[in-house]
C-alpha cells in the first residue's frame, strides 16, 4: 500500500496527511486513494493486452459512486449481481455494454431492467433462470445476450465462504450438466448464447487453480463449437487476492502469464471480474481510541469503529493491519491488546491478542486493507450511522458520501 506511507511522522494517503482529514471530516471514517485504484485497473489493462478483454468491475466490492465514477472515466466496465448494482452502474457512468449480470437469484424486475439498458451478458447461474430470462426477453421482444456459468469444481483453496467454484457451491451449473444446458440455451427463442462464464473464489492467492479452471473452460469452448454454438465471449471472473498479513498472491502479469495461452487459443473477447484486487489495498477505516481498559487478564483498546463499520474479522476471522497515524508511536513500547467497538456483542472486534503500538485516549488508528467488503457490508446495528467515505486524489480529498445522521437512521420509519 504504497499510496498509505508516513510523511513527516504523520500517516498520509498520497498527499493528504490522515490527522487533518480526521480533523475535518471525524471518524469513523472510509478513505480511498484514487492513484491506487487506478494503478490496480490499469496493471490489468497491461497484464491482458495481448487479448480483447473488458474488466468489469465487481461492484459488490466497493459500490461507492465516486469510486465507481474513477473507474468508469477510467474505461472499467462492470460486474454487477442486483438491480440496485445496475443503477449505480449506470449512475456513475459504465456504459452498459460494459456491464454484465452475475448472481443466483435475479429478479424478474432486476433481468428486465437490465434487458431494457441493454447490458453486455447475462451469467445465468441455473436452467431455472434460463427459463425465466427467455420468457422476459420475449415479453420484451428482445433477445438476452447469455452466458452460463460453468462451476468448473476446481478447488480455490481459500476460505469457505468465498469458494465458488466446488460441485457443493451454490453458484453454477455443474460441468458434467453444461453441455445440456447449452443445448437448451441454444434452443430459446428469446435467448442468444454469446459466452461461458465461471468464477471460481475469491482471495486467491495461487495461480494454479485459476489455471486449472480455465484449461476446462477452454475445453467446454471447444466442444460448444463443434456443435455450432458461437462463443465469442469467456468471462473468466475475478478471485485474484491481495495482501492483508504475509500473503504473497501472483501479480497481475504472474495472473495473466497463466491463462493467455488457453484464452489467446480460442480467440474470444475475454471479461474479467475482479473486485478484491483493485478497491482492497486502496482503502483504509480510519478510527480513534475512545478509552483503554486492563482487567487483569486482557488488554483492551476501544475505539469508535465497530463490528458495524467492519464485520470482516467477526465475520472471517480476518486479519487487518493497525498502523498508528502518529509515527512517533512505533519508536515507543508495544503492548498485546484487543482493539474492539463500542457495539452490544463480544464478536465486536477489529483485533484480538494483537502486538501493536501503545496508543493513548484520543490516538488515531488506520485499519489498513479495509477498501474491499467494508463499507457495503456495514450496517446500522445498535442504531450506529454508518461512516462517512472520502476519495482522496494527490493533495486534495472529497467526501464521497457524507456520514449518516440520526434522521438517515429512522428515515421511510413510521411511528405509530
């Protein structure tokens, strides 16, 4: 995370110096850099040149429209799985044929809407939404760009809740069953099958399972077109991890130096998906230490952000980066502490037993890694506004989305 580095004892994103921006803007707080997120889309642009590709953006990552809006003028497509994710698309500026559809349970309203912007592709995860899809693409008289998506039952090796591509998932249809499916997808009227889709985990931090993956995907491609099905797109989704603690994951070429081969063979337009990848390392939580409490048996550092803010440790155990936003603190002693919220549960934690700076009442702490599932997996939990979100470009920041009031939090509430 190069664009977050200490400059003259204080931590900054690129040129803004944290302190002040806490100062102005309070905490808790979600600060992006927005020389890192396009550092990350372009390493992709350079890494897939030798191939027609798209990267679409997966939006369930980071769905703020000022990031989303950086992406988009930035020439980033859009990987979305809800209908609320096509408007912010379409509200930050993706073109549509740059947006495709993911996710197991779209809605007749959500397959219409989309039809009617005129999206890219559809990755239909059943036969079931196949149906549904064509007889909505016929109300419409239109005919729906499609792609299914193939659960290749490679095993990602990553954490249990993000593994995708396993015959037990819930997304996708089985390998064995995809050249049926294709032939029933072939056969709709309002259907036009335009692409193979797979996605196999997420925090992937090794090279072979994607390769693995697409090896069967190629090989489904080829098949298809002996049988005169035209597959001119292979969207290959995203997964590729980043570094949280001592993770090493592929770099973006080591990623791509993989799968060309497969994917240069076929000839196809190749879509990528990732999300992690760009908006992770490109964002912190900002948060102050509110008071200090030993019992004797544990340390405690209670801080304004909570489980609310950040369910990802409670929720998968995962590790985050507590850097001191004063330098000074990192010369002084360490001390064995939980960092923990103010919210009603013993799950709320940023930290436990963690070796960290000393700090004091009143110190400012970034949750370092905190750019991707952190803000649109917060919540309102024990009646908390959820965190204000700024987007900081060189020396100059711009809040993003103001921080919620009490009148945010009984908003569309009736009381009787």
């Amino acid at each position: 995370m190069d664009h977050f580095a200490y400059r003259n004892g204080e931590l900054c994103c690129e040129r803004v110096a944290l302190g002040a921006l806490a100062a102005d803007v309070g905490t808790p707080a979600y600060v992006y850099s927005k020389a890192a997120l396009l550092e990350s889309l372009g390493a992709y642009a350079r890494a897939f040149a030798a191939v027609p590709h798209v990267v679409c953006y997966a939006i369930k990552a980071n769905a703020n429209l000022g990031v989303l809006g950086a992406l988009a003028r930035a020439g980033a497509g859009a990987d979305i799985v809800s209908g609320g994710e096509l408007y912010r698309a379409l509200r930050a500026g993706v073109p549509p044929r740059k947006i495709i559809f993911s996710g197991v349970g779209k809605t007749r309203e959500e397959l219409r809407a989309a039809l009617e912007a005129g999206i890219l592709m559809f990755n239909v995860e059943s036969r079931s939404e196949l149906r549904v899809l064509d007889q909505v693409a016929r109300e419409l008289g239109a005919r729906a760009p499609v792609a299914l998506r193939v659960n290749p039952d490679v095993d990602p090796e990553t954490h249990p809740y993000i593994a995708t591509g396993l015959r037990a998932s819930k997304f996708g249809i089985p390998y064995d069953e995809a050249l049926e499916a294709y032939e029933e997808a072939a056969g709709l009227e309002g259907v036009e099958v335009v692409g193979v889709d797979m996605h196999i985990g997420s925090q992937l931090t090794k090279t072979a399972p994607f390769g693995d993956a697409v090896a069967r995907v190629a090989s489904l491609v080829k098949v298809l077109r002996e049988r005169s099905v035209d597959i001119r797109l292979v969207d290959i989704g995203g997964g590729l991890g980043i570094r949280y603690r001592e993770e090493a994951p592929p770099t973006h070429a080591q990623y791509a130096t993989v799968l060309l081969p497969a994917l240069s063979e076929l000839g196809v337009t190749v879509l990528l998906e990732p999300g992690r990848s760009i908006v992770g390392n490109a964002g912190i939580l900002l948060t102050r230490v509110l008071y200090r409490k030993d019992t004797g048996e544990k340390q405690f550092v209670v801080v304004d952000a909570a489980m609310n803010d950040l369910i990802r440790p409670a929720l998968y155990d995962s590790w985050h980066e507590l850097r001191p936003v004063d330098q000074a603190r990192l010369a002084g002693p360490m001390e064995k502490a939980d960092v923990v919220g103010p919210v009603c549960e013993s799950g709320d934690f940023l930290a436990k037993d963690r070796e960290l700076a000393a700090t004091e009442e009143g110190d400012l702490l970034a949750v370092m890694s905190a750019g991707a599932y952190g803000f649109v997996m917060s919540s309102n939990y024990n009646a908390r506004p959820r965190a204000v979100e700024v987007l900081v470009d060189g020396g100059r920041y711009t809040i993003v989305r103001r921080r919620e009031t009490y009148e945010d939090l009984v908003a569309g509430e009736t009381a009787l």
